[in-house]
C-alpha cells in the first residue's frame, strides 16, 4: 500500500514539476492580496523548495529517492539547454567547482565506480540547482513568495512528522514507506527553516515568524533530535548578531542560556545526551563531561573506524568517492549501519584534505563575499536575500558533522546553494533596476 502511495506521489510531483519547468508565466499567490507573476521556470524551483521534505524513498528495484534526484537533475539540464543562452559562471562558484572537479578525479582510485557516480550525483544537484537559481530568477518578489510558501509547509511539516504529533497528541505518525524524511531529518530542515522565520521577522516585524522559531525548537526537544536542537540554537546566535551587532551580546548569551539548560533540565534531552554513568543535575555538572560521557549512538568508534581504513596513509586523496558507501552497503559494520553520521569524515575518507579544504572553502569564501551587503542597514531584496543564504549554510554545517546531510540533499544541503543562487540573481536584478532608473 505505501510502496504505491510513494509511487503515485513521485510520478504526481514528478509530472507537475516538468509541466511547471515548461509553462509560461502565471500568478502565484503572494498574500491574502497580492499575487506575483513567475515564469515557469520560478515556479519549478518554488515548487522545488516547497517539496523538500518529500523522500519518496521506497525501492522499487531501484530507490525512487536516488531515480528523484537524477531526474531533477535532468530537468535542470534540460531548462539550461532550452531557455538559457549562455551561462556565466561566477567566481564564487570556482571552490565549489573546483571540488567538483576533485571528487570526479577521485573516481580514478576508487574502489567501485557505481558507488562513485551515485556519491557524485549529491554533490552535483546543489551546485546545478545553485546555477538554475541564479539564471532563472528574475522576478523582484519571487524570494517573497518563496518566504511564505516554504515557511508554511515547514509548520505543516513540523505537526505531521514533528515532536507534537508523536509527543503530545500522542499518535505515532508513520511515514509512509519513506514518503516522507525521517524526524532526525525534519530537525536538520527546520533549522534551515528557522532561519527563514529570522529574516521574515526582520523584513516584517511579525512576531509569529519568532513564534514559529520556538516551535520548530519544541518540535527537536520533544523528538530528542539534539543536531536540530544545535542547529536552530547556531542560527539564533548568528542571527541576533546580524540583527543587532554589538548590542547582541546579552541576546546570544541568553540563547546560549537556553541551549545548555535544555541539554541539563529537559529529561529526554539530556538521556538522549548522556550515557547513563554521567551524572547531570545542574550546569556545574558539564563541566566534567568528556566524550566517554557522551551517548554519541557509537558515532566516535564509527568515526575513528572510517578514519583508519580510509583516510589513513593517503590522507591528501582519500580512498576515492563512494569508498566508504560501498564498504558499508556491502558489510555488516556497526550493526548494520549504512552511513557515517558525519559528512566531513566521509569527506576526508573519500577526497582526503584536499577534498574538505575545497569544500569548506566555498561557504567561507560565500561569507567573505556577502559580508559588506549583509551588514547594511537597509533591508531590502538584496540583503534579505545573501543574509538568507549566509543563514542557512550554518545550520547545514552543524549538521553535517553528525548526520547525512549531502544525502538529503532536497531535504537540507541543497538549501544554502539555492539562496546563495538567488542572491546572485538579485544582484544582477538590482543592478538592471538602477541602470533604469
């Protein structure tokens, strides 16, 4: 029965996706009063963004969530070789293609080339959904409109798979055969979605979007997800910065006031946290903690054990993409686990250094770039939209050292490379819109 409801919404999301990429322009509703003009090519992407948390994941002879991804992927093409006459990469562009570039040299040593193109194909959507961003943005209230929508779905994503539904109303959902992400993966997305809440709030003045923050962290608390707990907790304390420069010292530490009184006086928190010889009644009591202390779910064992096979002995080239997967999917380790928990091991393991600083490169390099437009103080399309992109790569960062992140790409790790797209499309709107005036 779910095996067929995945079914029925691929093929539905699927077919409406392409007939959307290939339309022309209609209305999408922006308010209860306003309704913006966006092409088709927009309203693919907002649909795109909306839909994050649907995984269709059941395995039909191959997994409908891997199929998903390389036919988006061949939508985008498909988009570039129709309606764009040329493409103009951008320097800060080069890291990310750089490590691209890598990862596809790493396939010369690496121990099965079909796990390397299945590694390789996750890591290629962000960047490919990044260019469509920035070539097929025009529209001067589309990040709006994509605001509400994606805001809107995250509430109802978060009462359907959230820590309410299971915690409160006390119904355990199910998630349709893979239909849906897992909650540890709703975590990782509502932090992504917290940040979206900030800059609303900032934009609006709304008090809701704030509202909702709190609830997207209720959500993790009641679900014990602690990488969504860090991840929205991040995102407070860079965002109170951006919001109020030096005045927010006593706002990041009350956040961070927050952030360790969850882990010690919420009960499911801090079982979740600890192992049960730590003992935790009050703040004082962390400052004893150490990693044996730490329920880490067998991750540092695992994390020690990927380090040794592959990345030790060729640390600068790693063992080559898809090692690491192919060794897991193929042998019994850890009880059966298939991945890591921890993007940057599986980095290192595949790509070895040269691989990370790549990688790591192109967010830092990001931040360098947007830093003079984010610290403006007026808030329009162009900053809403780079503090947006700077915004949402923390979160993804936190959690990619202990979840798979990459491996949700729809769901989490194509989401910064989406906004930092659109930024790059602001950029040019703006400066069309002045050179008009």
């Amino acid at each position: 029965m779910f095996a067929l409801l995945n079914i029925i919404v691929f093929l539905a999301l699927t077919g409406y996706a392409f007939k959307l990429l290939f339309s022309s322009s209609a209305y999408v509703r922006l308010s209860k009063t306003q309704k913006v003009l966006l092409s088709g090519r927009e309203r693919f992407l907002l649909v795109t963004m909306v839909t994050g948390m649907v995984q269709v994941g059941v395995n039909v002879g191959v997994s409908l969530s891997a199929f998903r991804l390389m036919v988006w992927i061949t939508m985008i093409l498909l988009a570039f070789a129709f309606y764009s006459k040329s493409l103009k990469l951008k320097p800060i562009y080069l890291p990310y293609l750089l490590f691209l570039t890598w990862l596809a040299i790493s396939l010369i040593w690496t121990v099965d080339i079909g796990y390397g193109i299945r590694a390789y194909l996750k890591y290629l959507y962000p960047f490919l959904i990044m260019l469509f961003a920035a070539t097929f943005v025009r529209s001067p209230l589309f990040i709006y409109v994509a605001m509400r929508w994606m805001i809107f779905a995250a509430f109802i994503f978060s009462i359907l798979l959230g820590g309410v539904m299971t915690h409160v109303l006390e119904i355990w959902y199910f998630y349709g055969d893979g239909l849906f992400w897992p909650m540890s993966t709703l975590a990782d997305f509502l932090g992504i979605m917290s940040a979206l809440s900030f800059v609303m709030w900032w934009y609006t003045g709304e008090k809701k979007y704030l509202i909702l923050i709190g609830w997207f962290f209720l959500s993790s608390v009641l679900q014990s997800v602690r990488t969504g707990l860090l991840a929205i907790i991040l995102v407070m304390m860079f965002a109170s910065y951006l919001r109020y420069k030096a005045l927010s010292l006593p706002y990041i530490a009350l956040i961070a006031l927050v952030a360790v009184s969850s882990v010690v006086f919420i009960p499911q928190v801090r079982e979740k946290m600890f192992n049960e010889t730590a003992k935790v009644s009050n703040i004082s009591d962390l400052s004893s903690i150490s990693t044996d202390n730490i329920d880490s779910n067998a991750r540092f064992a695992m994390w020690k054990w990927a380090l040794d096979k592959f990345y030790t002995g060729h640390e600068w080239t790693g063992s080559g993409l898809g090692s690491v997967q192919q060794y897991m999917y193929e042998n019994f380790v850890f009880g059966g686990l298939q991945v890591l928990h921890n993007d940057y091991v599986q980095i290192l393991s595949d790509s070895g250094n040269i691989g990370l600083i790549l990688y790591a490169s192109f967010p830092l390099i990001f931040f360098l770039y947007a830093h003079n437009i984010i610290m403006r103080k007026k808030m329009d399309s162009l900053k809403i939209t780079h503090t947006l992109a700077f915004l949402s790569y923390i979160p993804v960062l936190s959690t990619m050292y202990t979840d798979n992140v990459v491996n949700y790409s729809f769901a989490a790790h194509a989401y910064p490379f989406i906004f930092i797209g659109i930024a790059v499309a602001y950029t040019k709107i703006t400066k069309e819109q002045r050179s008009t005036v």
